[in-house]
C-alpha cells in the first residue's frame, strides 16, 4: 500500500471504537440449551475482567453494553460496584439495556402487554435502567422488545402500537439532556405472528413520537435474508435517526455468529455507507458501534478479539473508498467504475496498515497471538471451571 491509503487506513482507525456486550462473555446459548465452557464469565465482574482483556490488546472496546437484570441484579443500588469494576479493569459501562422479556410476567408482553400492571411494570423497570445509565454515565439506553403475538386475531395490534408510543414518550421524559434512547428491531422470535417493532420504519416512527433524543438501533441479525442492510442505513443516515449498531452476522435468522464470518462483505457495505455520508456532507455520524454476539461454540473472549479486528478491517477498508470519485461515477451512470471502486477497496489488504497503526499505539501487533500467548486465559480457566460445570439458570 502507498502512504495515502496506510493515511486513510490510520485516519480510519483514530475514529473507530466499538463496545462489547457483556453477555457475549458468559455462557449463553440457543432456545435449546448451552454448551458450557470452562473460562466463561460467571459475575458482573468476570464479565468486565475479560473486556477489559480484550481492550487492553485491540485499544478499541473502552465500554461494555450492560444488561440490567443480569448485570446490575441489586438494580441503582449496582451501580457502586460497577464503578469499582470498571476503574479496576479499564474499560467504562457502556450502553444500558433494559430487559423487558425474560420474566414470566411478559409472557404477554410488557409495554405492549393487555394488562395495565404488567405495563407499569416494565415502565418502572425502565425508569430503574435510565437512572443506572445516569449514575454510570452511560449516554444511551438501549431497547429491544419481544412483545408481540404468536396466531392472528389474539392482539389489538393498533392499540398495542398506542400503547408502546405512551410508554417510549414517558421513558423519554426521563432522559438527562445528553441521554439517548435507542430502539430496535426485529421481525420475528420469538413472536412469529406479528412483532410490536418489527422493522426499521416501525421503529423511526415510534423514535420520532418518543422524542428528540430517540434514535433507531440496527441489529444486523434482525433482518429477513434477502434484505438490503446498508439502504436502510441511507435512509436513517438522511433522516438523522441512526443512533447505533448491534454488529454479529448470521446465515438463517438472527445467529448471533461472529462479525463478518458469513458475510464480510455486507458490514463493509454498511461502513461504506457511512463513510460516504460522512465523506459527502462533511458531517460526522453520531453511531454507536456495539458488538452483539453471543452464540456458545467459539471461546468467549478470542470470539471477541476475532470480531473487533475483522471490524478494525472492514472499517479501515470501506475508509479507502473515494467518496469524490465515486459520486463522479454515480452522476455518470458508470456502473462498472462505480461498483469497482467498492470491490477494489474490500480487496485490499489492510492487515499491514493496521499493525503499523497497533504499533504505533504500543499495542500488540497481533491481538489474538498476545491472547494466547499471555497466560490469562488458562488463568480464568482453573478460576472459573469448578463454577462453570454447576451450570447457570439465567441467560447470561
């Protein structure tokens, strides 16, 4: 590579930092069990030991996404302890995520659930969550739901609609001025019928009724196969209502697989996307980058380490594409050019570039070969095994 593109590729990567989940730390798995593994994280604090594991080798993942219920089980009450752990380990809580599906009291729902204390219940649980996100410092609250209906007739899909528009304006109400609420959607499961927030449109327009400070959040995994990911993101980008991402890749439905492993080509699209904006109105794009992925087979934290650095490629690679160049093309209707400049730059091998740039930042130049060779995770291995092979209740 020229020292232009080893520019653009730095240039890229100053600007790219994307957040871990902590769940994708524990022993998670499909609705049909877990495999469980000897290393993974059995507390809040395990979680953010191995975050913090993966930051101190990538430099890029300063924050994890926390899970209330799972993370913070004492409710404001955890967020004491949540400071210690993230001085303590070097990366910050991150996004806060209300859960709003997992007890047997939303079987039914819960902003959209029949029965009026169910739905007072939910709200109370997320004025809980945005009160944590302020005593951490967290900017966004993240909100996904699995409300919806399983057979036709069983619902009052409009009045459903009615009341999620109530519950996301008296959420926002809650906000400090430099919070965000983030919701997102997803087609189906486990409602098969109809979902309350089903798609993007449904979700900009209770965003635009919840308040100003409300942004969508696009998961890649919650998309039908055939859907075209990165037009979605134009749209939200030209309407100024992208708000973050939950990265992970899929083959069939909502996966979980690890970034870029089915089909790298997509995420560069999406970043390509936004490096265009970007490149074309001189404006910054205020996205949230998250990973969220947690499927059982992989090693938690080389499954992460994996992931944050094909996002580092990716990134860096749809950075290379001449946004000048490319609207020439466009305007021109020179479709082999135009498409060429996107093939091009994903051909490019970035890898030189980007070890240049971890060097640069006294970080290891291969972030998976200083894993493996640091001794911490047979480490957490004899720590953890004893634990680990009692099993867990809870998801994550």
């Amino acid at each position: 590579m020229d020292s232009s593109t080893n520019e653009k590729v730095f240039a890229a990567l100053e600007s790219f930092r994307i957040e871990l989940p902590s769940w994708g730390f524990a022993n998670t798995g499909t609705r049909f069990g877990k495999f469980i593994q000897p290393a993974a994280a059995t507390t809040t604090e395990e979680k953010f030991s191995d975050a913090g594991q993966v930051h101190l080798l990538t430099g890029v993942c300063p924050t994890v996404a926390l899970h209330v219920l799972w993370d913070c089980p004492d409710g404001v009450e955890s967020s004491d302890e949540i400071k210690r752990f993230a001085s303590r380990y070097g990366v910050a809580a991150g996004s806060i995520n209300p859960n709003l599906f997992q007890d047997q009291e939303y079987k039914y729902g819960s902003f959209g659930n029949p029965d009026e204390a169910v739905r007072r219940r939910a709200m109370d649980h997320t004025h809980v969550s945005i009160e944590i996100a302020k005593r951490l410092h967290s900017r966004d609250i993240s909100f996904w739901f699995a409300d919806g209906s399983n057979y036709p007739g069983t619902a009052n899909i409009r009045q459903r609609k009615q009341w999620f528009e109530d519950g996301l304006k008296e959420a926002h109400r809650s906000l400090s001025p430099d919070q965000r609420m983030l919701v997102e959607y997803k087609p189906f499961e486990p409602a098969f019928y109809h979902t309350d927030i089903a798609d993007w449109g449904m979700a900009l327009l209770l965003s635009r009724a919840a308040g100003p400070q409300a942004k969508v959040l696009v998961d890649t995994g919650h998309h039908y196969a055939a859907q075209n990911i990165e037009q979605i993101v134009a749209w939200l980008l030209s309407e100024n209502m992208l708000g973050g991402f939950h990265f992970n890749d899929r083959r069939y439905a909502d996966d979980d697989l690890t970034m870029g492993s089915i089909d790298p080509y997509q995420v560069f699209r999406i970043f390509q996307e936004i490096h265009f904006f970007e490149q074309e109105t001189g404006q910054r794009a205020d996205i949230a980058y998250m990973v969220d992925q947690s499927h059982n087979l992989k090693g938690k934290i080389e499954a992460m380490i994996q992931t944050v650095t094909i996002a580092q490629q990716l990134f860096a690679k749809a950075a290379l594409v001449d946004a000048k160049e490319l609207a020439v093309a466009q305007k021109k209707c020179d479709l082999v050019i135009a498409e060429s400049f996107l093939q091009n730059a994903f051909a490019t091998d970035v890898r030189p570039a980007i070890q240049e740039w971890r060097e640069s930042k006294g970080l290891p130049r291969d972030p998976m070969k200083a894993f493996r060779e640091s001794g911490y995770l047979e480490r957490i291995t004899k720590d953890r095994a004893a634990r680990n092979s009692r099993g867990v209740t809870s998801y994550a």
